[in-house]
C-alpha cells in the first residue's frame, strides 16, 4: 500500500511539474518520418495492431522512447537499427511531427468493457492497484507537463503487450518502476480488459 500512495504521490507532483514540450521542426519531421511509415503508418496510425500508433503522442515521450531504443534502456530487434543514425535534432523533429497529427480510435470489446472501465476508472482496492485516470486522464490524453504519454485510442494488441512486458519486467524503462509495479499487479485476463478499454477512449 504505501508503494501506491508513493505512485500517487508522484502522480501529483510530476502534474505540477514544468512542461518540456519538443522544439523540433514539424515539416523536417514529416519529411524524416517517411522510413517509419512501414509500421507505424503514413500518418503516424499504424494498420498492425501490435504495432503503437504514433500521431497524437506528446512529443516528450516520443523524444524519451527513441532516446531509450538508442541508449538501449529500451530492447527492440526492429527498432534498433532504426534509430541507430538519428541525431537529437532527428529526434525532435520526429516528435514533433507525430505530435502534430491527429490519431485514429479503435472500438473497445463489449465483453470487456465493463472490467476494463472499472480498473481504469477505479482500479483494484484488494491488491492496491491504482486507478489508471489518476495519471492518463479520464479520456486517455496523458499530460505533457507530468509526462505521462497519451494511451487513449491505441491498439489494444500493443497495450496488451507493452503491459504483459512490464509484468514480466522484460520491458523496464517505466519512471521508478511504476509501470512494472502496476502491471503486476494484474493478471492477464485484466490486462486485457483494461487494454480493450483504453483503446476506445477518445
């Protein structure tokens, strides 16, 4: 319990925070975002679904995860060679590309709407599990300024999945653990319910 009053803590304070919004050249990005358009989509919403979508993402998290897949805090096959030459200016101007265009929304599962809506909305009182609107918002949006990324309208798949390698800490560059320590909190009937919900949220 006192490791999610810590989580909550944090929650408020990084609101608080000040913003460190990308100063990247949206044009140069849109131009440098054509090699990333295989996966993630032409306009930053990619078609497989285990593949994140990209536009609508605050530009400091895409600025963090493309540092982490080059500092290697962050393990991926696919994205390592892609971002092996990009210069911090690259990355920039990627983010604020993304950050500029609009994402599409999926249509939550109707069996799993109504778990899914009350661990996100309410979270888990018996184990500590913290509600998910405390810090991604009532509608999904995340916030610039506390760092949180926008997680509303993303593929349930790549939810599921980015959840399933926080629990099983094969994915471990989440601030202070939080995320690993929520997701495991979880199992994987739930992960999957509060997937599907947040993949509706708009």
């Amino acid at each position: 319990m006192q490791r999610i009053s810590l989580i909550l803590v944090a929650c408020i304070l990084m609101l608080l925070s000040i913003s460190a919004f990308a100063a990247g050249d949206i044009e140069a990005g849109r131009a440098k975002a054509a090699v990333c358009a295989g996966c993630h989509g032409p306009n930053g919403n990619s078609l497989n679904p285990v593949w994140p979508k990209l536009a609508g993402q605050h530009a400091f998290y895409i600025e963090k995860e493309l540092h982490d897949f080059q500092n290697k805090k962050r393990v991926d096959a696919t994205m390592a060679p892609m971002v092996a030459g990009l210069s911090d200016v690259d990355i920039e101007d990627l983010a604020a590309y993304f950050a500029s265009v609009p994402s599409t929304v999926e249509a939550a599962s109707a069996d799993k709407i109504k778990l899914g809506e009350k661990l996100y909305r309410a979270g888990k009182m018996d184990n500590g599990l913290p509600a998910f609107i405390a810090c991604h918002g009532p509608n999904g949006s995340g916030s610039a300024p506390a760092r949180f990324p926008r997680i509303g309208g993303q593929h349930a798949a790549y939810l599921s999945k980015a959840l399933k390698d926080f629990k099983a800490e094969t994915r471990d560059n989440d601030h202070q653990g939080m995320m690993r320590d929520i997701a495991g909190r979880m199992n994987n009937k739930e992960i999957e319910a509060v997937s599907s919900y947040i993949s509706g949220l708009h």
